[in-house]
C-alpha cells in the first residue's frame, strides 16, 4: 500500500507530468493499494473550482483506498514530531503534512509526494517515500 499526497493528485488532475504523476499513473494500473487520507481529500477539494468540479475529483478520489488520518493517537506522535523537527531548527509550514507523515510512518506506509515540506520527515523521523 502507497498513501498519495494532495500535490501529486493536484498534479494529474491537472494533467502536469512529471515523475510523480508517472508513478501515480502506474501504481492505478497496478496491483498496489493506494490510499488516500481524508485531509488529502480536504485539500484536494478546497482547490475545487466550483461545485461541479468538487463532485468530479471527490468521484475520481473515492475509487481508491480511503482512510481517516486523525485519531488521538496520531495528534499526540504529530505533535512531538513537530517538536523533534523543531527542535532541530525545521518547521513544517502546514499542520496537515505533519499528520500525514505521522500517519504514514505509523502506518509503516510510503508517500508519494511532491512537497518539501516532508523531506525533514524523511531524514529526521523515518517517513518513508515512494
């Protein structure tokens, strides 16, 4: 299983090509679970143009795997993994990529991704990437 973060998605829907949109490409064809997180699909669809829009990417996202990113669990290793990075001189500028990263890391789940913001999570915390 794969998790899919919100700047590859935006990336195909907009039909950009770059390495990550392949990969997202054939992981669809393949055998391997996606899985979208809930906060992935609230990004996605705030960027909806209109309401017509919305109801096409929420149809396209619901064919995957969806799971809910948030229990107490992951707020509390989220959050410490806030301070961990913080504490070596990284800020993570939104809140949802520090819990999708937890997620994943405790999920023992690799990201495909297309943000910086998960780098530090990758070098300091563990997060694997796809």
């Amino acid at each position: 299983m794969i998790a899919v973060d919100s700047s590859v998605l935006i990336d195909m829907y907009r039909q950009i090509d770059n390495s990550r949109t392949r990969k997202l490409k054939a992981l669809k064809t393949s055998e391997e679970e996606i899985i979208l997180l809930d906060v992935v699909m609230l990004e996605v669809l705030q960027g909806a143009r209109d309401d017509l829009h919305s109801r096409r990417l929420e149809k396209n996202m619901r064919e995957l795997r969806l799971e809910r990113a948030m229990s107490f669990e992951i707020a509390v290793n989220a959050a410490q993994h806030s301070r961990k990075l913080r504490s070596l001189g990284v800020t993570i500028r939104k809140t949802i990529d520090i819990i999708i990263g937890t997620w994943c890391i405790e999920n023992h789940c690799p990201l495909l991704h297309n943000d910086r913001d998960f780098l530090p999570m990758v070098q300091h915390l563990g997060l694997r990437e796809f």
